[in-house]
C-alpha cells in the first residue's frame, strides 16, 4: 500500500500521447498514460502542464502531462455539439475565449471547425456565449480523478457491486452462478411493483407491491436507480433496496444501464463498476449458435436463438457502453468461455473483500 501523506494520485480517464499533443512545449518531456492508469502527481505549479510519474513505475522520472483544467477545455471543444449545449449562458464571451483558447494553433484550429455561416450567426449566437470560463459542465468531460487507496474494514459493509454490459452477453447467468455458490454471501436487490401480487407471490421476496401513487412520489424524489413500464404496470429498483442488501453485510450485486452509474458512485456505496464485455463477433457465433438470449430482468419471458443481428447489436451496444463510460469501469471481464469468465468473476470479488483499491478521495470523506 503506497503511503499517502502528502502525495496526490490521478486516475486518468483517458488515453494521453504526447507525441500526438500539438500544444506540448516539448514532446520529449511528455509522459503517455493510458485511461485508468494511476499517476502521482508531482508538480501543479503551471497551470497548464502539471508534472507527473506512473505509480506502479519504480523509475522516477516525472514528466508533462496537461493540467486537469486545460484537458477538459480541449475536450470540450472537440465535442462541440455535446458541450455547447451545456454552457451557462450570460455575458457576452465568445466560447473559445471562454475555453481558454487566446492564441496559436487551437484557436487557429476552432475557427477552422466552427466558424459559423452569417444565418447560424444570428440563430445560434447564444450557443457561442457562456457566463464564466469555468462555468460549462465539465462532468461529462472525463479527464483525470483524485483517488486514493481503499482498503475495505473487516467490519465495515461491502461495496455496491455494479455489473454492466450489453444484452445478451451472459451477465445474468454469470450473476445467477455467483449468488447461487454462496447464498448467505451475495444478495440481489427486491424490486418495486405496481402489478397486482400473483398468488404464490409474498410480498417483499419477488417484489415489494406498492400503489402507483406512491411509485410515482418515489420516482419524484429520486427514490428510484432505475424505473420502466410494462404491461401498464411500473417496475423498478430503489436506492433503498440497495441499503437493505448491504444491511445484511451481503454484497449487493446490481446490473444496470451504464447511465446510471454515475448517480450510485457515493460514499455510501463504493461502487465497484465490472463491465461484461462479449468477445469477438467470430467468436459469438462460434460460441452462440445454440444458445438462447435471456435479456436482462427478462428471465420468465421465452429465450429466444441468437440471430446474426443480435451477434452485431451486442458488439455495437458493447462498443458504445465502452467509449461513452469506459473510465467508469473498474474492470472489463470478457466472456467468451462462461466458466472462465465466472472463474475471473470469482477471484475478483474474492480480492475486492480484502485488497487495496483506488477510490475517488471524496469516497474517503
Ligand atoms: P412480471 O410482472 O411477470 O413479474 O414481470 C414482468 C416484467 O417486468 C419483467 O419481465 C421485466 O421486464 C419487468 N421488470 C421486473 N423487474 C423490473 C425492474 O426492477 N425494473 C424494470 N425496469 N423492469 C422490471
């Protein structure tokens, strides 16, 4: 365990080349990293060009990698159509004045790429104005997080254990296999409903039966990780059925649409983020052929034969899950062959119970 007292960690949330980096003084100088890499920060003296050394790496030597403030302001002007949309709008500043950019190359390159058309000018002209530098949404812009080590208590509960990926990649038997090797260990959450409770049903173990009323004031007060309609009736599953796993000092396990991650990383839960990622297209349909596709929560609906469409759905989704929340996954487990995937499943549930891991430090309170 690296001792913390003074030093500052970043995970990085993105892959970084600096002999790709135009606006790097010296590329010489430059440190790579890829997305999920741990660095020590050594230096912010420059507000531009912190000075920083890989943690596992035992040599030394620091080198330049962009400031947090200054990566986010690049990022945010490539994607101009996601972030414009975001700013605060007020006073009068034009966006790339606002993003930091005043001279040389980038600014050269934002004129290129968004100059706007005289008409655009006029209808569009509020998505060019932003209140202050440092006002647009930068939440969605992953560049680095302050982490620090964590080590789970012997007493203290477990951490949330999100699993996500697409459809039909095998994320429900794998989760299935889990709680059934250990039972008084792993616990799934009890979801809402508003249907009407089936005959063999106890309220509490298949659902927890509620009126739509009072469904629809827990969806107003955020009570919901995630809620849908079927068949007229609501399901969906609450923050508190999470709390009432963990309660138990069971390991809450948990898939969702990736979205939603982002609203369960708290204290409170330590969500620790397993993405299940399909391997090859070749591979899915030597494998697949014959098996059936269960979708998520969909276990009583029939399974219906994998069809070449859904080989390529699931490649495409999983792609996407990837590049859109790839810097919130903890780990990416490929399954391919399912008992070798259950068997790495296993192993890293078993060292999350006792090793160190890096967390955001807001985690650490
Ligand atoms: P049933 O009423 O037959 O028990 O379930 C019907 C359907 O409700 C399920 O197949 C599934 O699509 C949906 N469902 C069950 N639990 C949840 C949940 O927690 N969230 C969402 N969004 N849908 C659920």
């Amino acid at each position: 365990t690296p001792t913390i007292e003074g030093k500052m960690f970043m995970k990085a949330l993105f892959d970084y080349d600096p002999t790709e980096d135009k606006a790097i003084p010296c590329k010489e100088a430059g440190l790579s990293f890829r997305k999920g890499d741990i660095l020590q920060i050594m230096s912010q003296d420059d507000a531009t060009w912190w000075q920083a050394r890989h943690e596992s790496d035992s040599n030394p030597r620091a080198g330049l990698i962009p400031s947090k403030h200054f990566q986010e302001r690049r990022f945010a002007l490539k994607r101009p159509e996601v972030h414009m949309q975001q700013l605060k709008i007020s006073n009068r500043k034009s966006y790339a004045e606002c993003a930091g950019y005043n001279s040389g190359t980038y600014i050269a390159g934002f004129r290129r790429s968004f100059r706007l058309s005289r008409k655009d000018r006029k209808t569009n002209k509020s998505m060019y104005e932003c209140k202050k530098s440092d006002q647009y949404d930068t939440a969605d812009v992953p560049t680095y997080e302050e982490v620090a080590p964590y080590r789970r208590q012997p007493n203290e509960k477990y951490r949330l254990v999100v699993l996500v990926g697409p459809v039909g990649v095998g994320l429900n038997e794998l989760k299935r296999k889990l709680l059934i090797s250990n039972t008084q260990h792993y616990g799934v959450t009890v979801p809402h409903t508003t249907r009407a409770r089936r005959g063999q049903e106890n309220d509490g173990v298949e659902y927890i039966f509620i009126s739509k009323h009072l469904f629809e004031t827990d969806v107003q007060n955020n009570k919901f990780i995630e809620y849908g309609e079927y068949k007229n009736n609501y399901y969906g599953t609450s923050i508190d059925s999470v709390r009432s796993v963990l309660t138990k000092n069971k390991v809450c396990l948990l898939d969702v649409q990736p979205h939603t991650v982002k609203h369960l990383r708290t204290l409170e839960f330590k969500p620790f983020v397993i993405f299940i990622k399909p391997p090859s297209l070749e591979r899915l349909r030597e494998t697949r052929k014959n098996s059936k596709i269960i979708s998520s929560k969909d276990e009583k609906v029939a399974a219906k034969p994998f069809t070449e469409e859904d080989f390529q759905e699931m490649i495409k989704s999983a792609q996407m899950m990837e590049s859109q929340y790839g810097h919130l996954f903890d780990k990416v487990i490929v399954n391919d062959d399912l008992t070798t995937a259950y068997n790495e499943l296993k192993t890293t549930f078993d060292k999350l119970e006792t090793e160190t891991f890096w967390v955001p430090v807001s985690w650490l309170h």
